[in-house]
C-alpha cells in the first residue's frame, strides 16, 4: 500500500512539474514548439496535441519514424515538421509553419521510448500567441494589400468580408475556380482583386484599389476546403485566418493666403479724399485676407474669397 501511494505521489510530482511555456509568433510566421527530453534513447512515439479536441486530430503525430496524416487535424496537414527528422538527443520539437489565428491556444507534447515496458509521458506544454497585425492605414485613393496566407492545400473558397457591412455581402468571393461578383458589395465591385489568382503556396491575399474614407473597418480572411452549395455566406461556422484593420487618413489642407485682394481706387476728383465719398475711406484701400483654410473647404473658400474679391475691384471706381 505504501509503495502505491508513493508511486502516486511521484507520478502527479511529475506531472505538475511541466511547467507551461508562453510563446507568442507573429501571424504568417513560423515557430519552433520545444520538446526534448529523452536524450539517450530512441522515440517510437511523437504526438503533439493542440487547440482542437484529439478526436479532431492531432498537431502531428509520428510514430515508428512514419508520419501519420491520417491522425493529423487537417488544418495542420503539410504546415507541421520535426526540426530534427532523426530526433536526436531525444528531439521531439516541431517546427509550426504560417501560424494563423486558430493555431493560438494550448500545445503538449507527448513522448514514447522505444524500450519495452515504456509509457507515453507528458514532456512539454506549450501556450501559443498568435499576434495579429495593428491597423494598415492609408490615404485616400491608394492602393493597399490585404494579406492572408492559407495552408497549402487545395484551397475551394476564399471569403473576405466586413463584419460592419449592413448586409452579408462580401468585399470579395472566390469559389467554383472564379472570382463570384453576384454576392460581392457594391462598393467593392471592380476595386478588389487577388494578389495571386494562381494562389500559389495559399496565397489568398487581396489588392484594394482606390481606398475611400468608406473603406474603414475590421476585414476578416476565411479560406474554405470543402464545396459548399451557393448560399449567401459560403461558410458561417470557420473562424478567420487573418483579420486587418484598415483605416483611411483624412487628407488636410492648411492654406495660408496674405493679402489676396489689394485695391487702391484713383483719385478721380484730383482732392486728397477722393474717390470714397459714401463709404470715407481714404485712399480706397480693400483687403481681403484669408486665414487658414482646412480639409474639404480650402478649393471652396479660395474660389468665393476670388469671386468677392473681383465684385468689389469692378464696383469702386463707378462709386468715386
């Protein structure tokens, strides 16, 4: 009985000594997991699981120097490898590859020894950040990349959208090998297009052309995998694998104009105050000064201050 319970003790001793390491990787990037802990021996067994369920799939799983896709989730498929493929020194860390927001959450990695009599045990937990992109800004009337990079796999359907869009339509549809306009926005229509329409290495990037202050907002990237029959979303239930903020720059004039009208009327009556009988100002001088002129109003305020300008120069000299 005590060797039991002491056994216990030192089993859930073990266990809670793995320690849970934070690591945090820039969306698109790669990232090392770690996990190495058997350096003299020979591992039959590699399974890392990840933020989905195990019934889902794993991370990777790797057993008798083979890798088995068939227990790989699918979105990990083609985009996880050994760094080292001969595991030694007890080797077992993978390298992640293109790291998208539904990679973040929680990673263990589980080792088997090839000795008779061995277990799989518990070598590393691993807590992943994926860091998303703060906001693209821009001017009005540029052009901006809209990035997003899918694993490499037959990509089906590629979905951008706006959640802040009154209605469901896209900003931009890709599905049955071409471009879908019937469900895309207006305001988007001739304005998008793909990066790469190869879409080579699950590149699904957008071009926005001639961006407006309209074009504000939260943009989410969805890639699907599967057909879908043509409703109005083409795949409600994935989460999306990138999602930028764009916000668009109000452009500011700041105009200073001196002076802009001078006028100094004759003396038609040859007197020293000539010229300005019912209005008293000698010499007849009129200056219209414009101050700072800002945004939108600067063409406006230019054009009426030339406008009142030119009246007042072709009234005064009938006044003399």
């Amino acid at each position: 009985m005590k060797t039991f319970v002491s056994a216990l003790i030192v089993s859930v001793f073990l266990f809670t000594c793995v320690a849970t390491a934070e690591i945090k990787v820039k969306l698109g990037e790669d990232v090392l997991l770690p996990c190495q802990e058997f350096r003299d021996a020979d591992i039959e067994l590699v399974k890392w699981t990840g933020p989905y369920h195990e019934s889902e799939g794993y991370v990777f799983y790797y057993v008798k120097k083979d890798l088995n896709e068939e227990h790989q989730h699918p979105s990990f498929r083609g985009r996880v490898e050994l760094r080292d493929p001969e595991m030694k020194n007890g080797d077992a860390s993978v390298i992640l590859k293109n790291v998208n927001i539904n990679d973040a959450g929680r990673y263990e990695c589980y080792v088997r020894k090839s000795s008779i009599g061995s277990s799989t045990e518990l070598i590393n937990i691993i807590s992943l950040k994926v860091e998303v992109p703060i906001t693209i800004t821009a001017d009005p009337g540029q052009t901006v990349t809209l990035t997003c990079r899918a694993p490499n796999t037959n990509i089906i359907v590629v979905e951008w959208t706006r959640p802040d869009l009154e209605t469901e339509e896209y900003v931009f549809l890709y599905r049955d090998e071409r471009p879908d306009p019937e469900n895309q926005h207006p305001s988007f229509q001739n304005r998008v297009e793909l990066v790469d329409r190869q879409m080579k290495d699950g590149d699904v990037s957008l071009t926005l052309k001639n961006v407006t202050r309209e074009d504000r907002g939260r943009y989410e990237c969805r890639v699907v995998q599967r057909k879908t029959n043509r409703g109005k979303r083409a795949n409600l239930d994935t989460e999306p694998i990138n999602i930028i903020n764009l916000d668009v720059e109000v452009i500011t004039y700041l105009t200073l104009i001196p002076h802009t009208c001078f006028y100094s009327a004759a003396h038609t009556d040859g007197s020293e105050d000539g010229g300005h009988k019912a209005g008293g100002n000698k010499g007849g001088h009129f200056v219209l000064t414009a101050g700072l002129i800002v945004g939108v109003f600067a063409v406006a305020g230019i054009i009426v201050g030339v406008m009142i300008c030119r009246k007042r120069h072709s009234q005064l000299p009938g006044q003399a």
